[in-house]
C-alpha cells in the first residue's frame, strides 16, 4: 500500500503548493494591483477555478499522510508523513477560515456596483497574508513529502 500511496501524496500535495506558489507569482500580484470594481471581477474569477481540485488535492494530502504516519514501514518516513500532515492541516485550516469566506463573499458583490464603504471592507490586506502563509505551509509540506518518499527507496 506504501508504495501506491506514498507518490499519491506527493502528487496531491505538489499540484496544491503548486496552485499556491502561482497564487504568489501571478495571481496575487496581480490583484492586489487592480483597482477595487477590476479586483472584485477577477478575485470572483479566480475563487470560482480551483474547486473542488483544491480541496481533493489539500484533504486527499492530509489523510493520506495521516495515513502513513500511522502504518508506513519506515520510523523516519513515518516521521516526515507526521510533519507533513500537520503542516497540510494548518494550510485546511487557514482556507477554511481565512480565505475562503473571502473568497464566497467576494462572488456576491456587484463589481458595477460596489458597496459605498468597499474601502473598508477590501480584503486585500488580511486575504494576502493569509494566502502566503497557506502556500509557504503547502510547500513545507511538499518538502517533508518528498522527503519522506526519499526515505522509502
């Protein structure tokens, strides 16, 4: 079972910081330059691409590391399966409270006709953040991955 799931995880969890690293090179950049009504447009986009792959690729990485972490062959690669389902976890979480209610939100305002106080309600200072700190955990998670399959050969 190792043997199939292990290059699993690994995929599943490189297309997730893959995702997440072009969220940081282009995508993000990008809309934190836009002006609000072009910003509302293109985040409303964007929120509406990555579903359900995302979710699949970030849970499919956190159970099946859980998974090796509790019956893989190897104490190390156990080890790193442990590190890496932890660091998959706080990368669901911070979706799940950070950026996805920004992200649903965002789909219901009218980039026509944006709400009066939209200066203040503008997500881009907390949303950004929050999106970094996601990709820098996925791709810590990457690295503990592979080198957790590294062990097993």
């Amino acid at each position: 079972m190792t043997a199939l799931l292990a290059p699993l995880v690994v995929l599943l969890n490189g297309l997730a910081a893959g995702v997440l690293l072009g969220t940081q090179l282009g995508g993000w950049p990008l809309l934190a330059a836009l002006p609000p009504d072009r910003y509302v447009h293109a985040h409303a986009f964007f929120a509406t691409r990555y579903d359900p792959a995302m979710p699949i690729c970030l849970l499919g990485t956190l159970v099946g590391d859980l998974v090796l972490a509790v019956g893989g062959p190897q104490g190390l690669a156990r080890g790193l399966c442990l590190v890496a389902a932890l660091l998959a976890a706080a990368t669901v979480v911070i979706s799940i409270t950070k950026n996805v209610p920004v992200n649903k939100w965002i789909r219901t305002i009218d980039p026509e006709n944006l709400p009066a106080n939209f200066a203040e309600l503008d997500p881009r200072g907390t949303w950004g953040p929050w999106n970094r700190r996601r990709s820098v955990l996925a791709l810590l998670a990457l690295a503990a991955n592979c080198a957790a399959l590294s062990a097993l050969l």
